[in-house]
C-alpha cells in the first residue's frame, strides 16, 4: 500500500513540474484575463466589467449598442 501512495506522489510531482515548464521558462504566469488577449479582442470578444461600466449611465439617444441600453 505504501509504494502505491510512493509511485501516485511521483507521478504528481511530474504533473507539476511538466504543468509548470512553461512558466519557468518563460519567467511569468501566462496572462489568461479576457481583455488582454489578442485573439479575443480580433474577434470583438471584451471584458464584462469593461463593457456594464461603459454603459452604466449612459443618456444618448443611442445608448449602449453593445448591450442594448
């Protein structure tokens, strides 16, 4: 039963230092935030908060066309 408990802890320990190579190598954690992605903001995809506070408040004629206020 011990060596099961010995071989699961050596394959965790080789999950996290595969998992975390990229970071290492890399010297920061990946930025994952929706309004800093490149890809998102090419396909029109922004942050929730950035979009309700733009349209919080808003008096034009027009309103928020992004969310429809």
């Amino acid at each position: 039963m011990f060596q099961f408990f010995l071989i699961i802890a050596a394959l965790v320990a080789i999950a996290v230092v595969c998992l975390s190579v990229g970071i290492i190598v890399k010297g920061k954690f990946p930025d994952t935030h929706v309004g800093h992605n490149a890809d998102m903001k090419k396909m029109g995809i922004t942050c929730i908060k950035k979009d309700s506070t733009f349209c919080q408040g808003r008096t034009d004629s027009e309103g928020c066309k992004g969310c429809q206020v």
